[in-house]
C-alpha cells in the first residue's frame, strides 16, 4: 500500500550543504553520501564538538572511517 512505502532520499545539493553551514548553529555533513544535520548532536559527540564541527559543510567519509567508529 502507498501508505507503507517510505518516501523518496531527499537531495542535496553542496552549495546548499554548505549554506547551512556557515557561522550560525546550523551545522550539516556528509558521510558516504547521506547528509547528516549535526546542529546539535555536534555538542554530544563523545570525541569532541571541534573535531566534528570542523567538517560542517563537508565530505567527512574519509576521515569518518579512518576513526574507529
Ligand atoms: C555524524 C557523524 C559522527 C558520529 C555519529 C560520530 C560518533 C562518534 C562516537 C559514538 C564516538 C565514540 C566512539 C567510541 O567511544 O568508541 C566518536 C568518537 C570520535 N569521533 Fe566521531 N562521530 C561522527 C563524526 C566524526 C567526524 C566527522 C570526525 C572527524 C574526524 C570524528 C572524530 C572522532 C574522534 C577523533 C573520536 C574519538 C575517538 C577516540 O576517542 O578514540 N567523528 N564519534
């Protein structure tokens, strides 16, 4: 039933990812393709708000995987 299935990826494109990322608290990044909106989880990442929010606007896959998370 169309009520069952889940809706579409929504699409990003980077000028926007980057637009929300700028000076003010909104913060988003990149890992493998999926945008991850990290405004406030930024504050609770266990290895630290600088090192993550230093990817905001970014590609972090790499550095996501050479981490051991
Ligand atoms: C949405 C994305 C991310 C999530 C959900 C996330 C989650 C976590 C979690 C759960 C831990 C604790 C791991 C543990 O104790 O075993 C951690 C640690 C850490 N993360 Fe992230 N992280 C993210 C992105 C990043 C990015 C982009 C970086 C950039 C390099 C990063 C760098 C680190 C570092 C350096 C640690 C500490 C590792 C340690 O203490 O050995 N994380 N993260």
């Amino acid at each position: 039933m169309a009520e069952t299935l889940s809706a579409p990826p929504q699409v990003f494109t980077w000028d926007e990812i980057k637009r929300r990322s700028g000076k003010d608290p909104e913060r988003w990044l990149v890992i493998d393709r999926k945008v991850y909106d990290i405004s406030r989880f930024h504050k609770r990442h266990p290895g630290g708000s600088r090192v993550i929010s230093h990817y905001a606007g970014q590609d972090a896959t790499l550095l996501y995987n050479q981490m051991k998370h």
